[in-house]
C-alpha cells in the first residue's frame, strides 16, 4: 500500500457556538490509502481544546502511523490508542479500501432505512436559538438536542419551558448539552429547575475529570446524565471501566474522532452495555467523509432497526462539504446508493 495525506480547511455555514468558544473553520486531514488497483479515503479531524491527540506536530505523528500501516498491513491498534482521531481517519480509509462505499454492510448502508437524528439547536442569543429550535421542529424532528451554557440561564430555562408547553415530551424528545458550563455548586439545582420539563438527558453538566463529583451529580440529579467530554483520553480499556463503575452515568455519548476510534466506541460500548449504560453515537463536526463512516459503523454497531436517535445531522454544516451519498428526510439520515 502507498498512501497520500492532504489538509483542508472546511467553512461552517454559520459560526458554529460552544461553550468553548465559537468556531467558524474546520481543518481536517484527508488520508489515501491505495493498493495500486483501488484507493480509498478517511477523515482525521482533532477538535482544538478537546481533542486528547491535538499536536504542533499531527501530520507528522499521522506520517509515521500511515507509513507502519503500509509496511505491515494493519493497523496497529495499541500504539493508537492515545491518538483516536489520527485511528479513526485510518480505519475508515482501510474499510473504504478494502471494502468500497459500504463499508459496514447492513440496511442503511445499502440504502435501504434511514437511522432516526435528532436535531441540533446551537448556541446563540435568545431569539436565534428560539428561531432555530422552531426550524427543526418544522422539519420534522422529534428529538432535539439544545446547546446551553452560552447565554443567562434564566432564558435558557425560559426557552426549554416555551418548547414544552408547545410540544408534550411526548411529541418531541429533548435532550441537552451543557459543556461543562455549570459550576459544582450550582448545578444540582439547575438540574432540579430544568427537571420540570421531561428532558431526556442533560450531557456533561461539569467540566470533565471531576470523577469523585460527577459520580455524586449521577447519584442525586431528577435528570439522567451523559458523559460526552469525560471519555476523552480514557483510552485503556480497564480504565474504562473504572471510571464508568466510579461515576455510574445513565448514558455515554461517543464519537469515534475523540473516544477512540472506532475500536475504542466499540469497547466503550460494550463495557457500558455490560453495566447497564445506555449509548449513542455522534458526529464530531467532521466533513462527509467522516459522517458516512460513523453513520455506518452506527448502523453496524446498534443494528438494522435502531429506535434512539443518534447525533448525525451535521452533514450541512460547511459551505464545502466533501460530497457523500447522504441526505436527511425528515429526521432520519439516509445513504443512497451511487
């Protein structure tokens, strides 16, 4: 094998907000692996100030991995642990190879059923959030995921209360993404005020690797939490497992980019499995490239008939998306076949 490593820079759409900050580019490395006869491509996409594999020297680092890879054929899977953004850009680009367009074969990845999303509302100020919500809910989606932490609290609060008295818990899902914005102190009572409004789940309420005080959040909060940011760098399989006995979370949230590959969700998965924890599967603001392997790996990991919705809708993201066969209908995502 030979292989081919190229950077771009993607655009978002709309200035892409966080309670980290605020991104407007994307710059994501682009991996060829070719046998001669075929080719094919994956997505190394870090996140800076979140990833655990972010380096002055990444391409690099990502060299010296493609070059092990193609003198001996595999990958080499415990030499990437600590490097899962790097991993998962190589495990797609050797399934692409190996494989063609459907990687994972199952019935969304023929083409056959879509995977049910739910819609992402960003942060912004009041009434963009608000007007963005009321967009998703046009759609079609009836599971929607709301960024907080951005703006006062009070109209976060007041924003959640108008979903809910437009639409029952029944009629839309709702789940909520906090960052880590909350401060220890103030969070089981913010959890308490949110409570009255059937959400599904609130993700990373405090800052990640407070283990001791997240475990006692999971403990007393009205509302079920997901671990998202608190994975990452957890990469040894047997800390895996301590950290979810310690904390006991409801769900955990991953996304191969940053909690290891597609190997590393695959063990994450069925150590949370094995204790009772719910999971689903998210993009990490990658291009297409990216998107299309987590969906099927998604599809291949929970089945034909998956009824969660995953977090998948990022494919419109950028003004320069890589073309891939996938479109939302409705508030699934599907792959066409080429």
């Amino acid at each position: 094998m030979t292989y081919n490593i190229q950077e771009r820079t993607l655009h978002f759409k709309q200035p892409a907000g966080t309670s980290r900050g605020v991104y407007t580019t994307r710059k994501i490395w682009l991996v060829y692996l070719s046998d001669g006869k075929k080719t094919g491509m994956g997505e190394c996409a870090p996140l800076p100030d979140l990833s655990c594999d972010v380096r002055n020297d990444y391409e690099e680092v990502l060299e010296g991995f493609c070059q092990k890879l193609c003198e001996s054929g595999e990958i080499d899977y415990e030499a990437m642990r600590d490097y899962p953004s790097m991993l998962f850009g190589l495990e797609t680009a050797l399934l692409n190879l190996q494989h063609g367009d459907i990687m994972f074969d199952n019935a969304f990845s023929r083409g056959e059923v879509g995977i049910p999303i739910n819609g992402l509302v960003w942060m912004g100020n009041y009434d963009e959030m608000l007007q963005r919500m009321e967009e998703k809910l046009e759609k079609g989606f009836r599971c929607v995921k709301l960024k907080i932490g951005a703006i006062d609290f009070d109209q976060e609060l007041d924003l959640v209360k108008r979903i809910r008295n437009r639409f029952s818990f029944h009629e839309v899902e709702l789940r909520l993404d906090a960052n880590g914005a909350f401060p220890y102190e103030e969070a089981l009572y913010k959890l308490e005020l949110l409570s009255q409004y059937a959400i599904h789940s609130i993700e990373q309420p405090i800052k990640a690797q407070q283990w001791a005080l997240m475990a006692e959040l999971c403990r007393e909060s009205p509302l079920p939490i997901a671990l998202d940011e608190e994975l990452i760098g957890v990469n040894d399989l047997e800390m895996k497992h301590h950290m979810l006995n310690i904390i006991k979370p409801r769900y955990i949230i991953l996304k191969p980019s940053l909690h290891g590959g597609m190997q590393g969700c695959r063990e994450w998965i069925d150590t949370a499995r094995d204790m009772g924890i719910g999971s689903w599967i998210t993009s990490a603001l990658e291009s297409n490239i990216g998107l299309n392997a987590i969906a099927q790996f998604a599809a291949d990991v929970y089945g034909d008939h998956i009824t969660m919705p995953q977090g998948l809708g990022t494919g419109q993201l950028f003004t320069d998306n890589i073309p891939m066969p996938l479109e939302i209908r409705g508030d699934k995502l599907w792959r066409s076949e080429r």
